[in-house]
C-alpha cells in the first residue's frame, strides 16, 4: 500500500466536513454521529473548519476528561504568518473546551475514543508525565494583566490563548528544553 503524500491526507478532514455539511444541506437535517456505546480512556480530537489554516485541521488529546493540546498559542512568539512560534501545551475541561471550540472557533470536531488495557494506561500516564516533567507554567496576556492588577477590559483581549483561559480556565506550559520548545 502507497500511503498519500502528507499535504493531500492533511486536507482529509476538511474533504469530510464538506462532504457531511453537503449531506445535512440537502436532506435540511443536522447530522448527530455520536455513538457513546462505551466508556473510552483516551479521546483524539481531530479540529476543521471552513477559515485558513483551519482547513489542514488540528488534533488534540483528551484523557481524564481533560484536552491536551500542543501549538502555537503564544501571540507575541509568532513569525512567518503564524508558522513559527513558540510551543505551547494547554489542558482543559472537556466539555468546556468543546462547547468553546464550537462557538468561538466555529469548528467541526470529529472524535476518536480508544478503550487502553491497564498496561497501555500506564505507558500513556508515563508518556504524560515525561511530557509534563519539560514543562513550566505560561501565562495569556489576559492573565498576566490581571495579575499584574491593569486595567482589564475582557473585550480587549481577543487572542486565542486569552479567549480559550476566559471561556475554560485553561492551563498553559511552555516547554522548557526539548524540540517542541518551537513550534
């Protein structure tokens, strides 16, 4: 089997909201493709939407009930139209998350659950905890204006790290040494 060159299977999530959007356009229902029969340990989310770099999708880890997401979320890092920057992880509750990807980032989610027997469920706390051992704390300009007692006007803070901590309570880290440092 020839596997597809990485640009072509990155636009397949994009291809597939079209196709989905398509269908409910034409027969005028909203499709609901939730099939919660089982209990599942560790989620994949894999993010599209109609807007720029949004059609090459994004994926983000759920374990615990909680989102793990790696990119470029720091504002003031960014170079190259957003392709460089500095590598920042969040964690956040689920629910709140998806609630806000939905509405802020008007993105379709597709998620992925994956039942892990014990021995697989310590080899991805083992992986996290290895992760999570390079990390240290980082603040949205929001939070860090707040804490620095400015004068914060909510509206005024409409980068996504700020938007995402105003709406979830996110956790942000940086990493501190490894190659995801940039990202």
């Amino acid at each position: 089997r020839i596997p597809l060159p990485v640009f072509i299977d990155a636009l397949i999530p994009f291809s597939v909201m079209q196709k989905l959007n398509h269908i409910a356009a034409k027969k005028d229902v909203e499709l609901d493709l939730n099939k919660p029969n089982k209990e599942v340990d560790l989620e994949i989310f894999v993010h599209v939407s109609n807007i720029g770099m949004g059609k090459l999708g994004h994926v983000d880890l759920c374990y615990k009930n909680r989102i793990i997401s790696y990119g470029n979320y720091d504002k003031d890092s960014r170079k190259l139209r957003e392709g460089i920057g500095s590598g920042v992880v969040f964690t956040a509750p689920k629910n709140d998350y998806i609630k806000f990807c939905v509405t802020y980032s008007e993105k379709t989610l597709f998620g992925f659950g994956i039942k892990l027997n014990k021995e697989q469920e310590q080899k991805v706390e083992k992986e996290l905890e290895k992760i999570f051992s390079d990390l240290i704390p980082w603040q949205p300009i929001y939070v860090r204006d707040l804490k620095h007692q400015k004068d914060v006007k909510e509206e005024d803070y409409q980068d996504y790290a700020s938007m995402l901590y105003k709406s979830t309570k996110a956790k942000f880290y940086k990493f501190k040494t490894s190659k995801l440092k940039t990202y």
